[in-house]
C-alpha cells in the first residue's frame, strides 16, 4: 500500500482551513501554498524578500520532514498580489531551485491577506534510496 501522511506546520490557518503544509503521496511531495509567516510567532515581515526567504524556510522544513529537499523539487508555482514583488525575490530563489531547475510558473493574483506579498507552492519527488 501507498504511504499516505500529512505534514502540519503549527501553522494556525492549517487548523482553521482545515488543509496540511504537505502531504506525502508514495514517492511525490505536495507542498502547499506557503507564504512568509513565521509559524512559530505567527508573525510576517513587510519586506517582500523577506518573506520569500521565510516562504523557503517553511518549506524546507516541510520538505525534510518528508525525506526529501529542495534538490527532489519538480514544481514550483509562485503567486503574488504584484508582479513588481517577483523580481527582488529572484536571488533567494535561484539560490535554492538555480541547479534544481524544476518546472515553474508566476502567477498574479489576490492572496487570503493584504500582508501577503508572496505564495510559493511546490512538488518534490522523493529519491528511491
């Protein structure tokens, strides 16, 4: 049988939405939409860089918890409320998918609160040791 397991954060919106940070389907890694929160504080910078580094923080976390880094990342979805926001980000993320290469796509649109500057979802495909 396929191993099913949810990944939680501690993130409070898990809880009130009712969804995981990932969810580990066999080999494949489903990481949810994460934006900049700080879990632990529940807090979230102003600085849009700032907040794709926590976004990557996050799912790194959630990706080692499944077994996996950023190195098994297929792909990656990046939404933002403006499109002026995505181009500071680049560095902090080339720095982490620049060897990877996975698959990615930019979208523009309204994220679930005005704080949110930035959203990034990824798959990831767990390695057969």
């Amino acid at each position: 049988m396929t191993e099913r397991r949810a990944i939680l954060s501690g993130s409070t919106f898990e809880e009130q939405i009712g969804y995981a940070r990932a969810v580990v389907d066999g080999d494949w890694v489903h990481v949810s939409g994460t934006t900049g929160f700080d879990y632990t504080t529940m807090t979230i910078s102003d600085d849009v860089v700032e907040q794709a580094e926590q976004c990557l923080r996050n799912i790194e976390a959630a990706l080692t918890e499944a077994g996996c880094g950023f190195a098994d990342v297929v792909r990656v979805r990046y939404l933002l409320p403006d499109r002026e926001d995505f181009e500071p980000c680049w560095p902090a993320l080339r720095r982490r998918f620049g060897e990877v290469r996975p698959a990615a796509t930019m979208l523009v649109c309204g994220l679930s609160d005005p704080r949110m500057k930035i959203e990034i979802e990824v798959y990831a495909r767990r390695r057969l040791a």
